[in-house]
C-alpha cells in the first residue's frame, strides 16, 4: 500500500512539473498559431511621457536622462518625467540640472514605495502614453518606434519590451539568470499572441494613460498592471523588438532577495485578484496565471513531493533508484555551484542547478512572507554601482 501511495505521488508530482515547465510553454505556442497579431500602425506618433521611477540613484539617474534624450521619438511629442521617492542622495539634484531640457521632477516624501510614486506621477504626466522606466535601464534607441504602433490596435492597453540581462562579470548566477529569462522571454512570446501578457518588464513597459488605473502600493505594478487592464477588456502584447539592457546580480544573495520580493508581492496580487484565475470568469487569461504563476510558484512542494516518493521507491527497481540518484546529483550540483560561487570560481554547467534551486527557495522564503502578512511597498536598488 505504501509503494502505491508513493507510486501515485512520484507521478503526479512529476506530471505536474512536466506541464508547468514543458506542457505549458507546448499549449500557449499551439494556441498562438491559430490567433491573429493585433493591428499595428508604424506611423504612430502620440504624445509619450518617459516615467522613471528612482530612489538614491545618483550612480545611474544622469547617463539613464541622456539615454532617454537619444531615443527616435520627436522631442516635442516626449516627455521625461523622474518620480523621486524620497531620495536622500543627490539624484534629485542631478534631475534638476536637466530641467532647462524639459525634464520634470516629481519628488514623493515619505519612502511611498514605487508603486505609489508611480501612481502619483501618472497623475502628473501629460503623454498620451507613459512608458514606465527604471533608473538603471538602458535603451535601445528605437524602443518607442517598437512599441507604439501596437497601440493602433483598441483592444491593446499596454505594450511591453523585451530585457537583456548583461552578464558583463560572466558570474555563475548571473549565466543562471540569463538562461532562465530567456525561457521565459520564449513563453511570453506565445502568451501575448495566444491571449495576453500575464507581466511585463517593469524596466520597459508602455500604458495607454487613458486605461491606467491606480493600484495598492503593496502591487507589484509591471505584474498587477497587466490584470488590471485585462479586466477592462483590454491586452497586453509583447514587442520583442523593443529592447532595453540591465545588469545582473553579482551574487546569489541579492538575487535571492528580488526574487522574494517580486515573489510575495505577486502572491499576494494573485490573493487579491483570485477571481481572475476561474476560466469561467477570464477565459484563458485564467490558464495562464494558475500555469504561469500558481503552478510555478508550487513547484517547491512538488518537487519534495517527488523526492520522498522516489526515495521510498529505491527498492522498487533500478528505474526508481536511477532517478533518485539523478534528483540527488543535481542538487549536490546546485550546492557545489553556490560553493564554487563564494570561491570566485565559475561554471556555466553548475549554474543550472544553482538557479533553479535558488529561484524554488524564493519562492518558499517568499510564501512564508505572503502567509505572515509581510508585504513589500517600499525598495532598495539591489543592482551593483557602475
């Protein structure tokens, strides 16, 4: 009976895991192929507020200002606009400097959080469209050219880029990051044509000004922003073409952080907006955030679930002690990656392992924080000085 048990749960578990990370990404691409791409219109040019929210960001806020001057959009169409929320470094008198070029300042007191500031200075903003933007981001020049015929299409309220991470210092969770956003910069492909963006960048995304709606200051808005718009009947696509750069994390303790952060704010976004997650409501928009989000934020427990089952099977055969044994080498990889890490060594095989394993502790650290009430407005840039 109890072989039949673990039997059961060692496959179930392992089905489970074969759809959120093969099955998944296999059904959004086959449901893509039959749906039409939105209306595009290359000879848009709207009026564009570049919104960039900024705390203590004095290292980075001049060079991201002059990279925001150089896109291909007309300046008299183009806006720039830094929310400061609270800086108490020199970021708000370097935006000053640039006022006689048009830049505006919007300075929050308070240490509001970014999504409040970003609330506020939607208010503020003058552009028929606001591209929201981070402090340590860089352009591609012909993002706007990328991103705003898409809003020729009326049922488009938000477009978004695609990131590039830069893995200049070639770390072990640096390789990790880049290969895991590449996966998922592959599924967002499909998502945008099969339905919708269930997220986007927060460093490059574009919102009708028209269609925006405040949200908590808890959100993690470039998650949230994509709901909120779906509910009002309109979708979010992705411009692939439309690209921006950022830096990796040098190190695993700092992209463990993010990631629990961004983790347990979309727990609770997705706690709060449960009702979008009943197909019967949201249609397919639905399967894509209990597969995308739910399903993938419960791997953890999946995985353990099958680890136990396999170990209670090793006697059962040679089939059940090979994956055990496979389980175990690849996370005794993982720890050697985090080891060999610390040493300032690097391997690109361990990386794999390591950032899986490190993405699944996120979200256990991150879960615990959400079922605690611990919730995160505020934040602190993680991303190393240049």
């Amino acid at each position: 009976m109890i072989d039949l048990i673990a039997q059961l749960v060692f496959w179930a578990s392992s089905g489970v895991l074969a759809y959120v990370y093969a099955g998944y990404p296999l059904l959004v691409y086959l449901i893509a192929r039959t749906r039409a791409e939105p209306l595009r219109d290359p000879a848009a040019k709207p009026t564009v507020t570049v919104l960039i929210t900024a705390y203590n960001e004095e290292a980075a806020i001049r060079e991201k200002i002059e990279n925001t001057f150089g896109l291909e959009h007309p300046l008299d169409k183009l806006e720039i606009l830094v929310a400061s929320d609270g800086s108490t470094d020199t970021t708000d008198d370097i935006v000053r400097s640039f006022s006689d070029r048009g830049v505006r300042l919007l300075r929050v007191e308070g240490r509001k959080g970014k999504t409040f500031v970003q609330n506020a200075a939607v208010e503020a903003a003058t552009g028929e469209i606001i591209l929201f933007s981070d402090a340590t981001t860089h352009y591609d020049p012909s993002v706007l050219n990328k991103v705003l015929p898409f809003f020729a299409d009326v049922s488009v309220g938000c477009v978004a880029g695609r990131l590039i991470y830069r893995n200049d210092e070639e770390t072990v969770v640096g390789d990790g990051a880049t290969s895991y956003w590449g996966y998922e910069t592959y599924i967002k492909g499909s998502e945008s044509k099969a339905c919708s963006l269930i997220g986007a960048s927060g460093c490059l995304y574009a919102v009708r000004r028209s269609a925006y709606v405040p949200m908590y200051p808890e959100a993690c808005s470039d998650f949230l922003i994509c709901t909120v718009l779906y509910r009002k009947g309109l979708r979010t696509v992705f411009a692939p073409d439309a690209v921006c750069y950022e830096h990796v994390n040098r190190d695993s303790s700092a992209e463990l952080r993010m990631r629990i952060r961004v983790i347990a704010q979309t727990f609770a976004d997705l706690w709060r907006n449960r009702d979008m997650m009943n197909p019967f409501k949201s249609g397919f928009y639905a399967i894509q955030l209990i597969s995308h989000k739910l399903l993938r934020y419960a791997v953890p427990i999946l995985l353990a679930a099958m680890f136990i089952a396999n170990a209670v099977l090793i006697s059962s055969g040679s089939f059940y002690s090979t994956l055990f044994a496979l389980q175990a080498i690849f996370y005794i990889l993982a720890v050697v990656g985090w080891i060999t890490e610390t040493a300032g060594l690097r391997s690109r095989i361990l990386s794999i392992p390591q950032y899986f394993v490190l993405a699944n502790i996120a979200s256990v650290i991150a879960f615990y924080k959400f079922l605690r009430g611990e919730r995160f407005a505020s934040w602190e840039p993680i991303r190393p000085e240049r």
